[in-house]
C-alpha cells in the first residue's frame, strides 16, 4: 500500500504500476467502475483461496479480525463512528434500507434536487403512491445546482426529508451538501445523502455535512469490488429506524415472541455476506487513506479540468457539466454521433468512457433537453499521455 507524505505529490508511474488495468486501456470510466488497485486485488483472492482450502465459514472465522477492520477503515474514511456503519451489497441496498425505513404519511414532503438519480426517484414515486407523500424539486441557482436559500424557502412542519444526490450520475456538478445538512439541522429533517459518485474522489466529513445517513458505492472511485457498498447513520438517528426487512443478524431473536434490534447500524444488514468482497472494499479504503483524499481531489480536478478546457475548443462538441464546482465527470456531445458510437470508436483505441441515458436523470435530461450523453471520468492514475490519446481521439472523430 503506497503512503505519500502530506507534502509530496502523488507518484503516478507507482500508482500505475499497482494498477494492471492501466497497461492495457486509458480508462476515462471511473465513474462507472474504476480499476482496482493490486492490493485491492490481492485481498479479495487470498481470502478465495483461504475459503477453497478452510471452507467459507471457517475462513470468516479466520479473518474475523480483518473483517472487523473494514467497519473501522469507513469510519476514518467519512469521520464517523465505526457504530453509525454498515456494510452492504451495493449503494442501491444502503440507500434503500435508510430510506425504507423512514415512515411517511399523507401530506408528507420528500424534497429532492433536479439532477437526483433514477433509482432513488423511482423509489419516491413508489413511497408517494403507498402513502400519499408528495416528492417535490427545490429549483436550483444559476449555476444549476441545488440553491439553498430556495430550500430553505420550502421547509415547512410536513417536510420529512432531504434526499439528495450529492454528485449527479450525468456530469460534473457538485450539490452544496454542507450547506444543505446546516438547513436539515436547523429544522431538525432528515437528510439523506447519496455519495456514490463523491465517495473516492473528494474529502467526506459527515459531521461536517450535516447528513443523517450516507450512502456510497465500493466500485466507483474508491476502486473497490463490484457488489459492495456501505451505509452510514447517524448515532442520535438509529434508535428512530427500524429497517423494512431484518433477519436474524440485524434483529436477534431473543424469545419467541420477540427480537431486539442490534444497537448499531448493523441492524441494516443480514447474516449472509460476501466476505471477500468486503476485505476488497478494506482494502480500496485503505489504499485511497493512504494517498491522502485531498491529493487525490486535487489530481482529479487537475484532470478533469484539463478534459474540459481541450474538448471545450473542439468544433462540433458540446459539453453538458452545469456547476461553479466540478467533480471529475465530464459529460459532452458531438453533433452528428451517437453517444454510443462515440464509446465504441473511443473503445476500439483502447479508451474507456462511458455513456448516461436520459432516464438515468430523467428530470435534469427532460429539463435541459439532454440526448444521450457520453461522459469520461478520469481517476488521479491517468496519465498525461492517456489524456493526449483521448483528446486526438475525439478530435479524429470530430474531423
């Protein structure tokens, strides 16, 4: 695991070579799943070949302590309690069971953000048809991001929560979170946070957000494994929530007629887990502590930046990323091709992008009229000379 002292500049060809992918594609699709560190790697199969040699309960049993560590390495990760964390299949599993467990009834307010993704909305529409809530938009500033002084418009005694995306799956923006958990406290709502495309990439406080609960994915930026996540609530919260779905680990059955919630936030989670993926997931965390978030917020700035100012001066592209400020998605359209022909020909060179539906964002993409978008990702181990192959890429097609 590399460790860069605060006032050195990460090393990039070290970091390269922990990385396999990076020799053989320019991957610009960290957004989507970015590739995985060789300790990252190395974790996930020592604990395979543990479970083919001991079996897989033994070989928990085993690594019960490094398991263990992994509550304690996402903790440290967004300054929380290693109490106020649990650990999940995937980001989609944690916000659910922090925003099923909340209760609505009719004439409720859900208050969301215009950019808010797919399947936290859909999830609303589902909670507002059983329960005669309503899910309303706050308008957002000139920059297109959530406006708080709008917000704070807004809030009234039926307001029941806050659910927001902090970093949209269709471009750069960054919502004001903090500024948003300080009109949550106010009021004293609750304010649920996806973080899935923050996690990784930027500085996370949770006691400096404000948020009750947070949600982030292992895959994206934090260059974990694929089915991982975690879910993170506030310690004053947990007493208020009982998830939608318990088991056995999450709820123990302590009489016949009763079971008693775990104390902590692991009553979100069930019994059965994958435990491999999850010392992958200790592992990325680890790694990305290591470097330092605020070197790495800084390197992916630098590129992304970079991305926009040179796709900014070519004929015929149009880029798409609202905000004052930007994360590290860079979203952009070339007249005349479709986004997925514009992914293919890019893959076809060995480059990685992705694309973004509209029905992703279906509210921000119907607003701004939005087709289907292609959007690069660039993570702090890109390379100068990735960034050059991808720009005469784009530029080769544009001609």
């Amino acid at each position: 695991m590399p460790d860069t002292p605060v006032n050195q500049p990460l090393d990039i060809d070290a970091l390269r070579a922990d990385t396999p992918g990076a020799a053989h594609r320019a991957h610009f699709n960290n957004a989507g799943a970015a590739l995985m560190p060789l300790p990252v790697i190395a974790a996930m199969k020592q604990h395979l070949d543990r479970e083919a040699m001991l079996g897989g309960y033994e070989a928990a049993e085993a690594e019960a302590d490094a398991i263990s560590a992994v509550y304690g390495s996402v903790a440290r990760l967004i300054n929380a309690d290693t109490s106020e964390i649990a650990l999940t299949e995937n980001a989609t599993v944690a916000w659910q069971m922090a925003f099923y467990a909340q209760s609505f009834r009719p004439g409720d307010r859900i208050l969301t953000a215009r950019a808010e993704y797919a399947a936290n909305y859909v999830a609303f529409l589902q909670v507002a048809r059983r329960t005669g809530a309503t899910i309303e938009v706050v308008p957002d500033d000139e920059t297109g991001a959530l406006n708080p002084a709008a917000l704070n418009a807004m809030i009234d005694e039926r307001v029941k929560l806050i659910a927001v995306t902090w970093i949209p799956t269709n471009g750069g923006l960054i919502n004001p979170a903090a500024a948003i958990g300080k009109i949550a406290r106010r009021h004293g709502i609750t304010y649920l946070l996806d973080a899935c495309q923050a996690v990784g990439q930027i500085s996370i406080d949770v006691a400096e957000i404000g948020c009750d609960m947070l949600t982030a994915t292992g895959r994206k930026f934090l260059r974990g494994p694929r089915g991982t996540g975690f879910l993170y609530v506030r310690h004053g919260l947990l007493d208020q929530l009982e998830p939608a779905m318990i088991d056995h680990f999450g709820a123990p059955w302590v009489e016949p007629d009763r079971y008693a919630l775990r104390p902590d936030a692991r009553r979100f989670e069930t019994w059965e887990k994958n435990y491999a993926s999850r010392l992958g997931l200790g592992a990325a965390i680890d790694y990305a502590l290591a470097l330092g978030l605020e070197r790495v917020e800084a390197r992916c700035r630098l590129l992304a930046n970079r991305i926009r100012t040179e796709l900014g001066a070519i004929p015929h592209l149009t880029l798409h990323d609202l905000g004052r400020d930007r994360a590290a998605i860079v979203s952009f359209s070339i007249d005349g091709y479709a986004a997925e022909a514009v992914r293919a020909a890019l893959a076809a060179k060995g480059i990685s992008v992705s694309v973004s539906k509209p029905s992703s964002t279906l509210l921000d993409a119907s607003f701004r009229d939005l087709p289907v978008i292609i959007r690069a990702s660039p993570h702090y181990y890109n390379s100068d000379d990735e960034l050059d192959r991808f720009f005469d890429a784009i530029r080769e097609l544009e001609r």
